[in-house]
C-alpha cells in the first residue's frame, strides 16, 4: 500500500510532467472504459412499442451503460445537456457503488425523443425491480426536467422506485431563458445561446446550425470557466478531454431536439413531483446561470410549496469553505468534495431505512 505521505508528492511530481500526466490522463480513461460497460435490459416492451411510432427510431434511442457496484440500492444516472451522464458523476462513482451498481443513462448523440427516454427509463426500472431492487434517480440540471415529467407521467405505472436526487433542478424553460426584453439581472450566457436557438426558425437548417455551434462554444467556455486558477488531476483532464469530444461531435439535430424537450416543458408547482425519499441540491451561486424569475428557485425557497412538491423531501443549499470559490450550477466535478458528503449522508439514511422495513 502507497504511504499517505507519499501519494501527495508522487501526485504533485505527475501534474508537473506533461508526459506522465499524459499518461495518467490516457490510462484513467482506459480504466473507466473497462468499468463502464453498455448493457441492455433483457425485456425492453416499452421501448419496441415505438418502433412504429417514431421513424427515426434508432437515431433517438439512448445508450445505457452500466458499473457494478457492491449493494443493492442501484443507482441511475440522468445527466444534463452536456456532460454525459458517464462523465457528469466521475466523482461520485465510487460513492455509489457503495450502494450498488451504477446505471447511466446517455442521451443520443443525433436526435431526441422524450417518449423514448420514458420508455426506456421504465424498462429498465422494471428490470431493476424483476430483481427485488429499487433504484435511485440521480437527475442533474436539465435532465431534472425530464425525470420530473416522467415520474408524473409514469405515476400509476407498476414502478419501484427507491429514490430520488435532483441536482440543481431546471424544471421548465423558464428557468433559463426569459422573454426576450425581460433583461433584469443581466443576460447570462446560457440564456443567450438558448433564446437564439428557439428563436431560430424550424425550416431553416443554416440558422439552427449556426445557433447550436454558437451553444458549443458557450458549453465549452462554462466549462474551462469552472476549471479557472485549479490545479487538475488527471481524472479532471480525462474527463474534461471526454466532455469536449462529445460537445465537439454532437450533431446540431441532436442539440437542437433536447432544446425543445425542455421547451415542451410545463412547470405546475402544485403537482407532487415525488412522494418517496428525495434529496434536492441547490447551489449556492445557482444565479450565475439561472435567470432570475426561474420558477424553480421560487418553489425551491418556499416551505409550502417544496413541501407540496417533495412531501419526503429534503432540500440543501451546497456551499463551499473556499472563499471565492461558490458553487456553481450542477458543479459536481469541481466541487466534488461539498457535494459527496450530503449525497453520503442522504444515501446512508435510505439504505438503512430500507434495511429497518425488511428485519420488521
């Protein structure tokens, strides 16, 4: 076993070689590729009842990839716009397992359909349930929203569900983009690129073409912005190397159909999102990215309406020690270290509560 005094100075001797940082960086994305394996429930009837509805049926259908893990409180990843879900919990991914396998979710790269994701989320919680287990929804940011829908939509389904984490919520467009003279609070970044994308006409092949680049350039700059004046591991870079790739090689039909499912969304904030055990994390600087009127945050900071939609709920601000280092929206990769103890301690409370119901 490596002495505790020594990783410290073989880390700082690595991050100060390019060549052997290189290869630490090479060797963890190799290493998480032989984790990370695709897998397929065995019985998939909700997915294959659409094969007539939907003629772009394999160009929307998501790839789902799964880690094992040690207990039987599986967990499933839904992540945002960008990352993957496969990238968006690096950090996380050992703490999971913990508690049982890991499922994650990645939204197809060339389209989207949000009657796919349902069916497929829900074949594979029934294959979860076929073997006595209940998952964990971990949703982050946008996928937030497609997660709250599913759950009232799927609400009379015969689904297990042991859980639920919503991490910085984006429940409805409004979240993000305002009408467009509404400029109270100044115009965030994400909100601009996204106002031009719904703005941009259906025919027009060009202008959408143009407005989902202009939204890589922003994904990406949101990203080096978090990594700002910190000193990266190599996982850091492995996953920021990845998180670029798939910015770089998602087709704009893709972008542009994850736009408007997140459009088509309606945020009814006196409809229950989930009656089970759920964890919501806020973070503290959410503002830098949501606008200010979000419809989410509201119901967020009111006692009687977070408590209408998450009646099992908890609610937590996650802050951080480093001053002038806030937590942003969904930082999960740079803020790693005050996230994990509350998804820890939320996790420890369900498994034991599940484990109290089984010895009565």
């Amino acid at each position: 076993m490596i002495n505790s005094a020594v990783l410290p100075l073989a880390q700082k001797v690595v991050r100060g070689n390019p060549t052997m940082m290189g290869m630490a960086t090479a060797a963890t994305g190799i290493i998480r590729q032989m984790a990370i394996k695709p897998f397929t429930p065995k019985k998939r009837r909700r997915e294959f009842a659409l094969r007539e509805r939907l003629s772009s049926f394999h160009a929307v259908r998501n790839h789902i990839f799964r880690e094992k893990g040690a207990g039987t409180t599986p967990t499933i990843v839904v992540g945002g716009f960008v990352p993957d879900a496969t990238e968006a919990v690096e950090f996380q991914r050992e703490l999971f397992r913990r508690y049982g396998s890991v499922y994650y979710l990645n939204f197809a790269r060339n389209g989207f359909s949000s009657a796919m994701f349902f069916a497929q989320l829900a074949d594979l919680i029934e294959e979860l349930n076929r073997r006595g287990e209940r998952p964990v929804i971990f949703s982050i940011s946008f996928g937030c929203s497609l997660v709250r829908r599913f759950l009232q939509t799927h609400v009379h389904e015969a689904l297990a569900i042991g859980g639920t984490v919503f991490v910085s919520p984006v429940l409805c467009t409004a979240d993000l983009v305002r009408p467009e003279r509404e400029k109270k609070g100044g115009i965030r970044m994400l909100e601009s690129s996204l106002r031009r994308i719904l703005l941009a006409e259906s025919g027009n092949v060009g202008d959408i073409e143009r407005q989902i680049e202009r939204a890589r350039r922003c994904f990406q700059a949101l990203f080096e912005a978090g990594a700002e004046n910190r000193t990266l591991s190599h996982r850091h870079l492995s996953i920021r190397r990845k998180i670029m790739e798939v910015i770089r090689s998602t087709p704009f039909t893709g972008g542009y159909q994850r736009t408007l499912a997140l459009n088509d969304v309606c945020f009814d904030e006196t409809v229950p999102i989930f009656c089970g055990p759920a964890l919501v994390m806020v973070a503290e600087d959410e503002e830098s990215t949501l606008v200010p009127s979000s419809p989410t945050l509201a119901a967020l900071r009111d006692s009687t309406l977070r408590g209408r939609l998450f009646p099992r709920g908890k609610v937590r601000t996650v802050a951080s020690t480093t001053s002038g280092d806030p937590v942003a929206h969904a930082s999960l990769i740079f803020h790693h270290h005050c996230y994990n103890p509350v998804i820890e301690g939320w996790y420890d409370k369900l498994v034991s509560a599940v484990r109290l119901a089984v010895v009565s």
